[in-house]
C-alpha cells in the first residue's frame, strides 16, 4: 500500500512539473529584419495562406486523377428469399398438360454472389483538358495569394515594431522631462517661500507636470498593448517575453532612401495585379469549359469477375465460381441541348469581359496607389527634416525660457507656453521618424520591392 501511494505521488509529481514547463514564458529578441522573418514561417494568417497552397496542390493531383486509369471492385450477394417465378407453357414441362396452359417455373438460384473488377479509362473529353489548365491557374492564385500575405506581414510587422519603438522613444522623453520638471518645481517652491515669486509660478508648473504625468500613463499603456499586438502579429503567445533590439534612429536612417520613389513602377510585380490576372484566366477557362460541352466524349471500360450459385450458403466452402469478362467503348455526342449550352457559353463570355474590365480598373487603381504612396513617402522625409529642425529651435528657446523664469525676467506662462512647445515638437519629430519607416513599408509593398 506504502508502494502504491509513493508511486501514485511520484507521478502527480511529474504531471505537475511537466505542466509548469509547458505553460513557462518563453523569451524572444527581435531586430526588425529577425521579427519579419520570424513572422513570415509563424504568423497565422502566414501559416494558412501556406495551407491553402498545399490544398490547391491536392486539387490539382485530384483534377489531373480524373483522367487517369479509375479501378473499382465490388461484391455483391443476394438472397432470394421468396423466388420470382416465371412461366412457360405446360406442354415443355408436361406433354400431356392441356394445349395454351402455362406452368410456373422457378429460374432463379435460391443464393447468387457476383464479384467483379471494373477498370474505367477516359479517353476524351475536352472538359477534362481545360480543367486541368484550371488546376494549374487554381494552384498559382493560391501562390500569388501567399506571396500578398507576406507583403502585408511585413507590412504589418514593420508597423506594430514602430508602434512599439515611438511609445519607447515616448516614454524616456516623458520621464526626462518629468525629472527636469520636478527640478524646477521644487527650485520654484523654493523660490516663492522665499517671497521673491508669485504662487502662480507655482501652480502653472504644477499644471504642466500633471499634463506631462497624465500622457506618461497613457503612454505606458498604449505600450504595452503595442507589445500585445506586435505578439499576435509575430504569431508569438501575448505573454511572452519580448525584446526589441532595433532602434528607432537607426531604423529611420536606414529607410531615408527617395532613391526608391525615383525608380520605375513595374505594375506586374504587384500581387494585387497577378491575382486580377489570375481571375482573368479562370474566366477565359471557365468560358473554354462551356465551349467544351459541345464536343463529344469517349471513355472506355473493361471488367472481369465471378459469379456463382446455389440453394445453400455455400460459396466459401467449394462452390463453383464461372468467370465473365467484358470490354467496352462508351462515345457521347451532344447533339441538341435546346439553346441551353449555348446561353452558358454566353454567360461565361460576359462573365470573361467583365475580368478584362476588373483587370484594366485594377491597372489603375494600382498605378494611382503607386502615385499616392510615393508622394507619401516624399513628404514624410520633408516633413522628418522639418520636424528635427523645429525640435531644435524648441529646446533652445525652452532652454532661454528656463534661464529667463529662474532669474525672474519671464513669467510663468511664457515658459509654460515654451514646454508645451516643447512637448509637441517632440511627438513631432518621434511621429515623423516613424513615418518614414510606415511609408517606405507602404510604398515597397505596392512595388512589391521586398
């Protein structure tokens, strides 16, 4: 009984320690070029689009099967309980039965079993040609369709890295200019003790460090959700350690490149494009198929079995089996389908100009995305030039200000007004930084450069 509780123990022990390993956090440390490919083999959307190529590429096996050699075997057993009787007339039996008289007869075995191997091969037919064309256009839509899952993965992974990298670049600025704040409240308070200031000085620097406090908060849990997001994204648990070891500068700097809004826009490179293509294709084929229905179709088949009979169940246990065997050629011609082949034909014929149609709007579409992205691009280097110039003069007048309101030759409102100058510039210069990586993203991904 000791043995049995010990060992019963032991492995609640066990089951138990397993658990905690299986649901221990996990650590991760990602540049922005190490989380894209971490996302490109582990995001969900990634990881389906990969499926659907694997089930296209079964279709296609399925489609291409379809014309190939088909075998199938059955066995069948039947028991004729009551017999079907047929009758002849009474003389063949009984020569002396009573001329026009019929007699019943029984021509059926009590028990029959038949088994039987039927080989099927088709030897034409035009619907199976274009399906196999089908098949192929099938199985490259679904390869367009995971290379433009992976364009908007990256486009994604670079996003939610900058989200994540502005609330950090966020914070540590906020934090600075809480500590410089503070300083210069409790050098104020100081200062108005003495009587040489007004309270007011007080309480307006009071008024922007609750401001500065209140966006600190708000920051850091715009953070942490940014965190979350990226996770999901990544295709990594939301709990999980993660550790960004890209920074924002340096990631600015490596995407500043208006070499790339300059270069030509090759419109069949864009997944957006070879996916209207690939519509196009299915339409013309799926017309091919209507037109086909009107050729004929040839198949032909072949079979062998056994069969055997007898009053009693007794086929497994020496009866006699008579082989059969058949060869057949099966030709069907449509003829005439009442004008019905030829209203589907129709249908599939619009059907078909309306792709062409969708194919030209996407042209455009694309060439009008192209242009908006780029002039997007273009202004956010404009606008982090512009911004990185305005964070400088901010500091420097922020810096006069301070000089000015610690010596008493400025009010409390001048440089309070100077701070929020300050504040905004720069949110700024963080935003446009990561500007420039976002529209880069964007403009790749319509050129589909990456």
């Amino acid at each position: 009984m000791k043995k049995v509780t010990l060992i019963t123990l032991l492995l609640l022990a066990f089951a138990t320690q397993a658990q905690v390993k299986t649901t221990e956090k996990q650590s991760y440390s990602f540049s922005l070029d190490q989380a894209i490919g971490h996302a490109l083999e582990h995001n969900y959307a990634a990881i389906n689009a990969t499926r659907d190529i694997e089930i296209a590429k079964q279709k296609k096996r399925e489609t291409t099967a379809t014309g190939l050699p088909q075998i199938n075997g059955a066995v069948d057993y039947a028991n004729n309980i009551q017999i079907p009787l047929s009758v002849v007339p009474a003389q063949f039996l009984d020569p002396n039965a009573a001329p026009g008289s019929f007699a019943a007869v029984a021509f059926s075995p009590k028990q029959t079993v038949t088994a039987v191997a039927t080989l099927r091969q088709l030897l034409f037919d035009g619907s199976y040609i274009v399906a196999l064309q089908a098949a192929k256009t099938y199985l490259q839509y679904y390869e367009n369709a995971k290379q433009k899952s992976n364009v908007e993965v990256r486009e994604n992974v670079i996003n939610a890295y900058g989200s994540v990298l502005l609330a950090e670049e966020s914070i540590t600025i906020l934090n600075r200019n809480k500590s410089t704040l503070d300083k210069t409240l409790n050098d104020t308070r100081e200062t108005f003790k003495n009587g040489l200031i007004e309270e007011e000085n007080v309480e307006q620097l009071q008024i922007t460090l609750a401001s500065v406090n209140s966006s600190l908060n708000n920051t850091t849990r715009l953070r942490d959700i940014a965190y979350k997001n990226l996770k999901i994204i990544l295709g990594i648990d939301i709990n999980d350690e993660l550790q960004l070891t890209s920074k924002l500068e340096d990631l600015t700097l490596q995407n500043l490149d208006l070499a790339l809004s300059q270069g030509e826009f090759n419109i069949g490179n864009n997944t957006d494009y070879k996916m209207a293509q690939n519509f196009e294709q299915q339409r013309t084929l799926e017309w091919k198929l209507e037109r086909s229905k009107a050729l004929p179709t040839l198949a032909a088949s072949l079979n062998y079995g056994y069969n055997a009979f007898d009053q009693e169940f007794a086929f497994l246990d020496g009866a006699k089996y008579y082989n059969f065997s058949t060869l057949g050629v099966s030709l069907n011609i449509p003829i005439f389908s009442s004008f019905a082949r030829s209203a589907r034909t129709q249908q599939a014929k619009i059907a078909l100009e309306q792709a062409k149609t969708q194919l030209t709007e996407t042209s455009q579409l694309l060439q009008l995305q192209y242009e908006s992205a780029k002039s997007e691009y273009e202004f956010s280097v404009e606008e982090y030039a512009t911004a990185k110039s305005n964070l400088n003069l901010a500091e420097r007048i922020e810096r006069k200000q301070q000089v000015k309101f610690t010596e008493g030759l400025s009010s409390s409102f001048d440089f309070s007004e100077a701070q929020r100058q300050l504040y905004t510039a720069q949110q700024n210069y963080l935003q446009t930084m990561v500007d420039i990586i976002n529209k880069k993203a964007t403009l790749e991904k319509v050129m589909n450069n990456k």
